[in-house]
C-alpha cells in the first residue's frame, strides 16, 4: 500500500475494510485496547463522581452549617465551583496535552484532583471546602479533555465511538458509585466529609496505573518518536494491519506536525472547515448541558425532595436508581454509537428528553397546585427516570464521541479543550441557577425552559451534525473541506495557506 492511498483506502475506514474484512477488530478483541480505555476512562469516573458525590452530601452539608442552609446562592456556589476549576483545566487542558503529552496531563490531573478531595474533607467551614471544590474541578477539567482524545487517538476507527463512549460509562458509573457511598455514609460522624474524601481513592489508583501505560501512539508520532510510537501500535493491531496503519500514520504526520508547530488560537477562526468543526462540537458540548442533564445529577435529591418525599435517605435510595439507569443507558449507547451512528442516536435521545422534561414540567405544575396527594410526586420521579433513559445513550456519549474525532491532529488539543471549556461553562451556567430560577419563575417553568432548549438542540443535531461512524480523521476532515469550500478545495486551500504566511 503506497503513501498516497485513497481514502476509501485508509486503514480503519469502511472501503478499507471491505477489501480486507478479517482486519476488522471488535470491541473485546483486543484486552490491551479495553485496558488502555479502562484506565484511562478513570478520569472520567472522576468526573462523574464527583458531579453525584456532591448532590447527597449538599443535604448533610446544609446541616452542619447554617449559613449555607440559609443560602441557595452558598449551596450553588458550593456545587458549582468545581465547574469554575473545570472551566480553567479544561481551558488549560489543551495546551497541556499538546506540550506534554496525554500521559502527563493525566499524572497532572489525579495530583490535584486528590489534593482537593483532600482539603474538602478537612475543610473547617463552606470557604474551604469551596477552595477544595475548585482544585478537584481543575483536575476534572484537564481529565475531561484528556481523556477522550487519549482513548480516540488509540482506538481502531471502527470501535473508536464505542471505546471513547466506555469513558462516559466511567462517567455514569462514577455518578453511580457516589450515590452508593453517599448511602454508605449516611450513619457515620462525619457523613458528607467521607463522602467528598473518598474520591481521592480513584485519582491515586489512576496515578499509578498511568505510570504503566504508553503515551498516545499518534503523539509519539507528532513528536518524531517513530520507534516508541511502533512499539504501542504492535500491540494494538495484528501484524497484517500493522504494516498498513505505520505507513499511513508516517504519511499524515509530516504535514500535521509541520502546522501543529505555528497553531495558535485565533488559527481555529482563520481556517473554515476548522470552524465549521469547532462550532459543531462546541454547540454539541453547549447543548448536552443545556439540555439539563447535571440539573437532574447535581440536583436529582433536592428534585425527589421537591417532588414531596422529604426523608434525606429515601431522597437519596431513590435518586442511586436514577443514577443505575444512567449508567445502564450509557452500556446501551456504547453498542448504538457505532451501529445506529452518533446524528441518530442523538436525534432519537433528544426526542425522547424532550419529552420527559416535558412530563417534569407538568408534575411540578400540577405540584404547585396543591390539588395531587403524592400522585405527581411519583411523576416527577418518573419523568426524571424517562429523563435519563433517553439521555444516557445519547447525548451522554455523542457529544465527547464527536469532539474526539472531528478535528485535525494538529488541532485536536485546542480545539478539545476549547470544546470542553464550552461544556464546563455551560455547565456552570445550569449549576448556579437552577435553584435560583426555580423559586423566581417556579420548578415546572424551569423544566420547562429546559424542554424548549432540547428542542433546539435536536433542530442543531438535524442541521449541522455529519454522521462521522466507521470513518478515519482524515475522512472526517474531509467532510468539513467539503462544506466549507464545495469542489473547489484546492483554490481555497492554496489561499488559506497564504493567509497564515
């Protein structure tokens, strides 16, 4: 196979593999992929464990300080300034990644995640545990970024959306596990401070376990490091695919680590496709958040007790459902993704969160009546189980799926972590004013709002969202020359390229 291959010739790619069909690889067929995706999926567990953690020990929080159950501006800056930490990692996270490699940035972010989990364990007041928050959310941010892109970059192309979708699996799996320790501790002294210090736990196990792993071959391969990089990939494919993915990543590397060199920010406005890609995979990240999906985890206890079931435990037992059903929907999304594909696997999640935000909405409408006797208690609990039954194989995973592999390799890093501080703040922006919007406009207008956000979201994915399933970077790269310049790709590419000189 010669260097100037077609790219229906690309190793990975669907033309590719109908020529040698006995190269494709499964998800479980290779131990040393799934282990790789696995460990570096914990940063994800970090995430989501900290995004459950907090919404169970909020109500002991609460008890141990007035001020802050006096306060639903203290609860939601408690809540929200791990995502202020995660805008600033995040934001950081690119450049990190592209300087130093995925390896050390996630050394970088367990270190810090375990020194914040450390300071809210100890913290003597709200202001301290605060500060705590905001180094657990620097270390989040970074591994958010990190992670995906580490596992994208070592995945084959055919299992590459259901590996980066595993990472979200930790996620939900993290949310999951922080419901049962937040059960765990609900009669021990000390309750929300075991639940915050536990999280330490998982950052040191990765930390070690990282030690032990490879950098990411395609890295190694930016960085001129032709020998190590082989070296990680032997183990990843076979040797008859093996010849074939060395040359073609040799082809592809000299151009990217020649523009990789002069990337700047203000180079993703400059390039059209570039853009096209970002605000794709930004408005993705925008409206994942939008949509409410950390309203219902951040909140998920404060909403069951809104919803009239007062008793902190039954609160929480029954939002450790809500988060199991996450995680189940998410081991859904992870067959779907690459079957179904990412445009309609979101574009059916988002039909169904329309409605169940929908259902949310007129529970806590009719709630607010006062005429129910518990009945839309129990409808609010089932909207939010719709809620996550639809969300969770969809635009959980699609949106990280998508960001990981829409962009060109000299821009992966910047565009990544520009893309995901989109998420983090957005985030934020849910975080820190849900409560304050439910007592202003009512819960049902606020779930309510959030159904006509879904709405847009889905009119977004129907619009401007390609199908990306089974394809190579260079394809998808492909993709956006194509609906940025038409046919005329070589003209625009020759002035572009006199732009940035």
């Amino acid at each position: 196979m010669t260097l100037t291959m077609s790219l229906n010739s690309l190793p990975g790619s669907s033309g590719y593999l109908d020529l040698y069909p006995e190269r494709k690889m499964s998800l479980m067929r290779n131990p040393y992929v799934l282990g790789l995706t696995l460990v570096a999926g914990i940063g994800g567990l970090l995430f989501g464990y900290d995004t459950g953690v907090i919404s169970g020990a909020l109500l002991y929080i609460k008890d141990d300080f007035e001020v802050v159950n006096q306060s639903s501006f203290l609860q939601e800056t408690i809540v929200s300034m791990a995502l202020v930490g995660a805008i600033i990692g995040a934001a950081a996270g690119g450049w990190i990644n592209d300087a130093y490699g995925r390896k050390k940035a996630t050394l970088l972010a367990d270190v810090v995640f375990a020194l914040g989990s450390i300071v809210m364990a100890a913290a003597p007041d709200p202001y301290i545990l605060i500060l705590g928050r905001l180094l657990v959310g620097l270390g989040v941010g970074v591994a958010s970024v990190t992670a995906p892109v580490f596992i994208a970059e070592a995945s084959p192309s055919e299992i590459r959306g259901a590996l980066v979708s595993t990472n979200v699996l930790m996620i939900t799996g993290g949310q999951f596990l922080s419901y049962l320790v937040n059960l765990a501790f609900t009669e021990v002294p000390g309750t929300w401070r075991w639940m915050l210090g536990v999280s330490a736990v998982p950052a040191v196990v990765q930390f070690f376990l990282m030690l032990c792993l490879p950098e990411s071959p395609r890295w190694l391969f930016m960085k001129n490091n032709k020998a190590e990089a082989i070296s990680v990939l032997s183990k990843i494919y076979d040797f008859a695919r093996l010849e074939d993915e060395i040359e073609y990543l040799a082809s592809q590397t000299e151009e990217e680590r020649q523009k990789r060199n002069n990337v700047r920010f203000m180079d993703v406005f400059k390039s059209k496709p570039i853009m096209l890609a970002f605000y794709t995979g930004a408005g993705l990240q925008a409206f994942q958040q939008f949509t409410g999906i950390n309203t219902v985890m951040y909140y998920s206890p404060t909403i069951v007790q809104m919803a009239g079931f007062q008793s902190n435990q039954l609160a929480l037992l029954l939002s450790l459902a809500i988060a199991a059903m996450n995680a189940a929907g998410t081991l859904v999304g992870i067959y779907l993704i690459d079957h179904a594909g990412r445009r309609k696997l979101a574009l059916t999640s988002l039909s169904g969160v329309i409605v169940s935000l929908a259902i949310l909405s007129t529970a806590f409408f009719a709630e607010s009546s006062g005429t129910t006797n518990g009945i839309y208690g129990w409808m609010a609990v089932l909207g939010l189980a719709l809620y996550i039954s639809f969300f969770a194989p969809g635009m959980g995973p699609v949106p990280w799926t998508v960001n990981s592999e829409i962009y060109p390799e000299a821009y992966r890093g910047i565009c990544g972590g520009m893309s995901a501080t989109v998420n983090w703040i957005s985030n934020l922006i849910v975080a820190q004013t849900f409560l304050s919007i439910a007592e202003v406009l009512g819960t049902g207008t606020t779930f309510l709002i959030l159904a006509c956000i879904a709405l847009c979201a889905f009119l977004f994915v129907m619009i401007y969202v390609p199908e990306t399933k089974g394809l190579t970077f260079e394809e998808v790269e492909q993709i956006w020359k194509e609906r940025a310049w038409g046919k005329d790709q070589n003209t625009q590419t020759l002035i572009e390229q006199g732009n940035d000189n």
